[in-house]
C-alpha cells in the first residue's frame, strides 16, 4: 500500500490541484509532506518494533495508514489535504521496515532466497500498476478514491494481523534515543527536501543551501552520536561489518541504475518517442513480469552458486540494457523498447532483492528490527538522491545541446533531438555507475552460505545463521 501510495498520487495530483484551485507549489506540498513523515519515523521503527513488539506496532501504522488515507479522502481544501497526508506517511513509513523485518525474523537465512520473488512484488508492482490503477480511478471514480481504496484493504490487514501473527518478545529496557531522534528528524526530511526540490527551485538558491546545510550538518552529528551512543535509534555499528558494508554500496550503486529509470525511463518514451503516458506505461509492464520470474528462478540456486555471479550478471545485464537505450531514437520499434525493458527486468531479477540477503544474513537476529530500519532509511535517501542527480543531469546535458532558450524536458518543450541527447548523457552515466557496481560486487558472499559450508567441513557452528524460535518458543513466527 504504501509504494503504491507513491505512484498513484502523481497521476491524481493534477486533478486534485483543479479541484482545490490549488497551485503547483501547494501540490509539492502533497507529495513532499508524505516523504518528510516518512522520512522521521522510517529510523524510528526498529527501536518501536523492539519496545512495544512487532506486531502491536505493526497493526498501529496499519491502522494509522488506512486513517490517514480516509481523511485524505474526506479533504476539504489543499491545507486539510497535506495535514492529513503527515498522518498518512508516519504510518505508512513503518510498513516497509516492520515488514521486512517481521518476515526476516520467521525463515532462516538459507531459507531466504525461496522467498525473495515474494519480497520482491510490492516493489516490481508498485510503480507498474500505480500510474494506470491511478489514471482510471482519477478518471471513473474521482481523485478522493485514489485514498479511499486504502481504507479496506487496511482494515482487513489490520484483522489477518491480529489473527496470525504471533508477537515478538519486548525489550523492555530499550530507552528512546532522544537526541538521536532530533537530530534524524532534522537530517533526512532537510535532506530529502532539498533533494526533491532542488533541481525546481535551484541547488543555488537560499532555501536549498539552507535545507542541505542543516542536513548534512545534523547528519554529521547524528552519526557521531549513533556510534557512541550504547542503544542507538539506527544501529550505525552494523556497518563495521565489511560485507554489510559492501552489500549496501552495490545497492546504491544499483539504485541509481534500476530505479533510476523508473524516473527516466517514462519521461523519456513520452517526450522523446512521444507516447502518451498510458502507451509508455503499458510498455513497461514487460519489466515486472520478467523480473519476478527471475527472481524465482535465481532464488533456486543461490545457495548453490551465493551472491557473486548472480548479482554481477544482473549488474552487467543492466549496463548492458542501459547502454543500448542511448542508441534508441524516435523511430526505434516497439518491439525493441519491450526487448530493452525486458532486459532491465532480467537485471533487476538477479539484483534487487538478493542483494539485500547479502546484508540481512551479516545480521544477528535480534538485531533485525534496527537492520531493517537502517536499510530502509539508506534506500529512501540513496533513490531520492538519485532522481534529483540523474535530474540535474538532463538539465545541465541539455544546456550543453544549445537548445533555445526557455525550453524545457518537463513541459517538452524543447527539440527532440536536443532532449534526446540530454538522455544519452544519464544513459551514460548509469551505465558507468552499473559498471563500478560489477567490480564491487565481485568481492560479495553470503555469510550464511559460507558458514554452512564451514560447518560441513569442520563441524563448526554458522555464524549469524540460527534458525529463529519456532511459535511454541515464543518467536515472531506465523
């Protein structure tokens, strides 16, 4: 619900500002206010899941999403609208976290990549079926249904969790980290601010200075703080951990290429192919079907071949793919577009979420709740970071085309083969970024594989690698 969320709102924002007579900024406000709750509670949510259990929290943002989202509904002018949208991000924000780690915590770390296809659809299905659920809702229902269709499905999450899940153990003697809360909520909604805004307002502009000043000053302190602190809000410390630690760099690495061009890629089909954004959209669809099949066959034999080959072909597919979209021009074929986001799904099968095993199975499993939290939070900055860079680019690449003053690959209004060249300069920008990813990822392995290996030739234990106490042990299991 809550990726979904993300991408339906694009498409209803245009209608919602007529509706309210509202202006363009007001209609930011919409968009940024769900990212900056998101962006306070997402480091938060481990240390909730440990102090009051996974499952009560679990139900409580369910319950808190699925509210935000009717008074989003209910929406009397654009000022009630993005109130209520605060309140729909601070639930929303804990969904993604809490339920990779409630998930981590019921299967075993070779257990993992049978599950990992399974994982890995709300994130395919988000941004697939968000646009083109979101245009025919705007379209034969109205904008207020695109926040109503949340209420029931949350309503019955809210039963089927209460009704299965087993709850967590409590650590009671878990205490807030005060400051580092303040100093989180100062450093990740200033940050993404400006990263979302920056390329509209301008990086040079006193606002954006400001916001990215007062980040990255907090974010400075934050980390300090985090690393000296005994029960830190995010567990910083899990980064000593080298393979954690390279697993997180190829991961925004791969950001930058996979999702990226979630961004790029329509953009790029509507103004310079000049599709209509329901033909782009239906392009795309090959990627998800593609990429979930992947990652069930992939998931078959990772613990036969580990991380390295699988995740490194993913990565030099995506070169490969990306690369090639820079010799597209106007008059490419249909039927090469679907080969080209096919190819991307193929790569983002054999990437996206067996990367994260790489980290999760360096993880002890009473650390999995702050994991989870400090994953997550890395993974909102590093794509919100790479949509404002990739941004900027096509604005500076088509600075460099000489195209007329004025002109512009937002209102596409500028020459198509100037913006095409400004494409091909992000084009090969990912391209690199996948390629440094490659060398990256030769040096990962799976730490789980690894000691199991260990134990059948020596006889000792797996590190990081117990199985997790089943429901008659009191466990988080189902």
């Amino acid at each position: 619900m809550s990726i979904l969320d993300n991408n339906i709102i694009n498409v209803a924002l245009p209608t919602i500002l007529q509706h309210f007579d509202a202006s363009l900024g007001q209609g930011q406000l919409v968009v940024t206010a769900y990212v900056m709750a998101l962006a306070v509670v997402i480091p938060m949510s481990g240390f909730m899941g440990e102090r009051i259990g996974m499952k009560r929290l679990y139900m409580f943002v369910l319950a808190a999403f699925a509210t935000g989202s009717a008074l989003c509904g209910l929406a009397w002018n654009i000022e009630s609208l993005v109130a209520f949208r605060v309140l729909q991000g601070f639930g929303g924000g804990m969904l993604q976290p809490l339920g990779m780690a409630i998930i981590f915590s019921m299967i075993t770390p070779m257990e993992r990549p049978r599950f990992v296809a399974i994982l890995g659809m709300p994130v395919l299905l988000g941004p697939l079926i968000g646009p083109a659920l979101g245009g025919y809702l705007v379209e034969y229902v109205g904008w207020r249904s695109v926040f109503f269709i949340n209420v029931p499905v949350g309503i019955i999450n809210v039963f089927l969790v209460w009704r299965i899940l087993k709850e967590t153990p409590i650590k009671a003697e878990t205490r807030l980290d005060v400051r580092g809360v303040t100093f989180a909520t100062l450093a990740f909604p200033s940050l993404l601010f400006a990263a979302s805004r920056g390329t509209e307002i301008g990086w040079t502009s006193p606002p954006i200075i400001l916001l990215v000043l007062v980040g990255l000053t907090s974010f400075g302190l934050f980390i300090r703080h985090e690393l000296r602190h005994h029960d830190p809000m995010l567990k910083v410390r899990l980064y000593a951990a080298p393979m954690f630690r390279l697993a997180m760099f190829v991961q925004w690495i791969g950001i930058f290429s996979l999702f990226g061009l979630n961004v790029i890629i329509p953009l790029y089909l509507q103004r310079v192919h000049e599709l209509s954004p329901s033909h782009a959209g239906s392009l795309l669809i090959p990627m998800g079907i593609v990429a979930f099949v992947t990652m069930n066959v992939a998931g078959k034999f990772y613990n036969r071949l580990g991380p390295r080959p699988i995740i490194m072909s993913g990565l030099a597919v995506m070169a490969a793919s990306t690369m090639l979209w820079s010799f597209t021009t106007p008059g490419t074929s249909n039927l090469l577009i679907l080969v080209l986001v096919s190819l991307r799904g193929l790569g983002l099968g054999m990437f996206g979420q067996f990367i994260q095993i790489v980290a999760y199975n360096t993880v002890k499993q009473e650390d999995m709740p702050r994991a989870t939290s400090l994953v997550t939070t890395g993974q909102r900055l590093t794509t919100a970071f790479s949509t404002a860079i990739l941004t900027s680019v096509l604005v500076v690449g088509l600075t460099f085309t000489n195209a007329p003053a004025g002109t512009s690959i937002a209102a596409g209004t500028a020459p198509i083969d100037d913006q095409q060249t400004a494409f091909r300069y992000v084009f090969y920008l990912m391209t690199a970024l996948s390629c440094f990813g490659i060398l990256l990822a030769s040096r990962l392995r799976d730490d789980a594989i690894e000691g199991r290996k260990e134990k059948v030739t020596t006889g000792k234990p797996i590190p990081h690698a117990t199985p997790s106490p089943r429901p008659s042990e009191g466990g988080g299991s189902s």
